[in-house]
C-alpha cells in the first residue's frame, strides 16, 4: 500500500507490521493458469495468523444447520463469526459441531452489546467458552439502525486490547475513527459498506478508499454486502477482505451464493493486485488503425 | 435459596455450586461460559464457587450470528 497523507507518522500499535499483507510480485508471475484464492504466497495475515480464503463469513441468518454447513464450505472460509447468547436448553445442535466439522476458525463477536462494558464482558465470556482471545467487537447505538456508537466502540477496544484480545473492530466508514482503532492496537480494521443486513452495498466507497490507504493493519468490509459485485468492488478498493453474512444465508440459495462471494473476492483481489487501466474520456481502439483492408 | 439463572428467577439448594446449576441448565461438555453478577467465573472454579441468596447466574454459548 502506498503511503498517504493522512496515514498517521508513527503507527503505535507494534503488531501493525506483523499483520501487513504479504505479497511476492515474483509469485504473480509463473503458473498463471492457476490463480486463484490458493495462490500460497499471497496470504491474508491478520494477528499474525495466516489466511488464505479472503472471505470471512457469519453464520447468523441461515435457514438450518445444514443449509449453513453447506454454505461454509462453498464459500472456502477458514474465518467465521459467532454471537454469545444464555444457552438454550431446547436447542439441537450446535453452530460449534459446524465450525469444528469444517475445520474453520471462530470469530465470537459482541453484537447486541450497547456499551464498552458490555462487549468487553461478552468478550471475556467468548474467550473463556471459546478458548480463543480474537474478538469482533461490535457496540451497536440503536437496534434500527444497527450502526456502530464509535464511542463505546473505541473504549471497548482500549479495554480490550490492554486485556490481551486480538481486536477486529466492526466500525463505521470513518478514516478518523478508523486511524484511532489501529492506534489504539486493533488488529484490523472492519468498516461497514451500509448498515448490516441491508444488502444496500457499498455506499460509500470514496471512504474505503481514504480507510484503505492510510491503514497499516487489514482492512475487512464488514456488512452491507447484497450480491457478488459488491464484495468484488470492496477488494478493488483495496480492502484485504470481506466479512459478510445475510447476503449469503438469506439468499434463496445460500451454498450458491457462497461459492459467487468466493469467486467475487478472488477476482476482486486478482483486479486490484492486476493494475486496472485508468479510465479515459473517449475510446482508445484495441485494434490497430493500419492495414484496414478497402480503403 | 432463590437466585436468577439467565434472566428466570430459580429456587436452588443452599448448597449449590456453580457447577451445580449449569449442570441444571446445559449438559454441553464445552463452549460454555458463566458470569456470576457480572463476573467471569473459569470453569476450574465453577464446583467451588457457591452460590448465594439473589444471585446473577448467566450461562452463555455461542449461537448462529454475525
């Protein structure tokens, strides 16, 4: 990533080199019948844990445990989300059997948590029951609108940080409050394309971009994604990778859906990584002007 | 003794532990986690912590979601 005016001169947070991409130019270079998301030299890296799969997926919405199993493993993830809830005695199955059967990572996230103190309780409950301390910490300011309180949001990640946890916050589209995560240790940075499960995209992308290019840490599109182009169009503006869950759980055909955001992320990655040619006002001809035959 | 086991009012015995009443609630061996009035409680301690008058049990899991 190219330095950019707004990035912040000193990046306190000492796992921000650790969590950069690493991309090898060499590696772009051979077997190109084989690109795709299985490229081994181009991992998402985030606390220092290696990912190949770029998607990372929630399991809230899906119709069975079935239908969510079959949707996972569509989608390639190696990353997914959980909520924590008051066990229920009556329920059958449980998404952890999923998780496990499939081989994919758990990412407790604090959604439905209003205040710092909440999410961090939640988030200490995650790590005791899930024996994990990566949290996606979510402090949401209304039930309407599900957006984030970047407020509650920074001190729960202070907390939260100072505890130990390696912080994925879901925030808002703001390059400031963006830098103030990182700066604060965040582990990645997880702004929303347009409020969760709305499907509405991505509504800002000038402020993906200006997120993206200051951040020395992930940057995950977190929520808002409705279809395929719009996680395609998060990787072109550089995010590292997408978060993403109604888009494929209420579809009508869920496992088909995953396997189109798979493909979506890869080529989105493959484009930006690519170069795209920069936009012209008129045509430039792709075939040769000389030689036309007749005249 | 009444304490609150996840929001519902709940009559245990005066000896109950922890342990005890998660056993009541869950029989899943793993992923679950408890706070006693706010507190994390580690599942090594939860059969020596006992359980008091008014208590505020949470016994959380997790669920689909995100």
């Amino acid at each position: 990533m190219e330095a950019s005016p707004l990035k912040a001169p000193e990046s306190p947070n000492p796992a921000s080199e650790a969590s950069e991409i690493e991309y090898s130019e060499q590696a772009s270079r051979s077997e190109p019948c084989e690109w795709s998301e299985a490229m081994s030299t181009e991992h998402l890296v985030i606390g220092g844990e290696k990912f190949t799969s770029r998607l990372i997926m929630g399991t809230g919405g899906a119709p069975s445990m079935r239908a969510l199993e079959e949707a996972l493993t569509a989608s390639g993830t190696e990353l997914t989300t959980v909520a924590m809830r008051r066990v229920n005695p009556t329920a059958h199955g449980s998404v952890l059997d999923v998780l496990r059967r499939c081989g994919i990572r758990v990412l407790p996230n604090t959604a439905g948590c209003f205040t710092a103190g909440e999410a961090v309780l939640t988030a200490k409950l995650a790590r005791e029951a899930l024996d994990t301390n990566w949290i996606k910490v979510e402090v949401i300011a209304d039930e309407r609108t599900l957006l984030p309180d970047p407020i509650e949001l920074l001190t729960a990640a202070e907390q939260l940080v100072a505890d130990g946890f390696v912080v994925l916050p879901y925030t808002n589209d703001d390059p400031v409050l963006a830098r103030r995560l990182e700066q604060a240790g965040c582990a990645a940075i997880m702004p929303l394309g347009s409020p969760i499960g709305s499907g509405l995209g991505i509504r800002n992308p000038h402020n993906i971009e200006l997120i993206v290019e200051q951040a020395g840490v992930p940057v995950v599109l977190d929520a808002g994604i409705g279809t395929a182009s719009d996680a395609a169009l998060a990787m072109e503006l550089g995010c590292d990778a997408v978060l993403l869950a109604t888009a494929v759980t209420r579809a009508q055909e869920p496992a088909r859906m995953a396997a189109a955001m798979r493909h979506a992320v890869t080529a989105g990655r493959l484009a930006r990584t690519a170069g795209r040619i920069p936009k012209r006002r008129y045509a430039q001809a792709s075939s040769p002007w000389e030689g036309i035959g007749g005249s | 003794m009444k304490v609150i086991v996840n929001g519902e009012p709940r009559e245990v015995p005066d000896d109950a532990t922890v342990a005890s009443v998660v056993e009541s609630v869950t029989d899943a061996p793993s992923g679950v986690a408890v706070a006693l009035n706010a507190e994390i409680v580690r599942r090594a301690d939860w059969a020596a912590t006992t359980m008091r008058e008014a208590d505020r049990l949470e016994v959380l899991t997790a669920v689909q979601g995100g």
